[in-house]
C-alpha cells in the first residue's frame, strides 16, 4: 500500500475545531484536509448529518484503484 503513509501529529496543528459543529477540544480525524469530529463522522455515516461534499484529488486508491480519492488522516486511539 505504497499511498499510504504514517505521519507524525506533531506537522498537524492541535485542537482545530470541527468543520461541522466546531468542536473544539481534540486532535480530530481530517477528510479533505478539514476537522471533522468522531460524533459528526457518526452523523454522516447513518446519514443524518449534513452532506459533506468536496472535490476528489486525481489519484487512484490505493486499495480498489479507482479513479478520484479524498484525503483521510486518522488520529491513533492511543495517539499521544
């Protein structure tokens, strides 16, 4: 899986509020290089949340190989 990478946390800047609800408090999970906070990513995957749309950059996933990813850095549950 050469496109993905482990990145240290230290080059993210700490306690971005959440893009949705702006949360504050943690080191959230990015989509597209934006904040988004465990309880809105919840939202979004039962579908009561409000879309989140944004373009895809022009890079074939690294597991199916389709055309068109969005970014996703996760934070660690034992991250310090």
């Amino acid at each position: 899986m050469a496109g993905m990478r482990k990145i240290s946390w230290d080059a993210m800047p700490t306690h971005v509020p959440c893009t949705c609800c702006q949360a504050t408090g943690c080191q959230w999970d990015r989509v597209a290089g934006k904040a988004i906070c465990p309880d809105c990513q919840e939202e979004l995957a039962l579908g009561r949340g409000e879309p989140f749309i944004e373009r895809t950059e022009e890079h074939r996933c690294t597991i199916c190989s389709h055309l068109g990813t969005l970014r996703y850095v996760t934070v660690s549950a034992h991250a310090n």
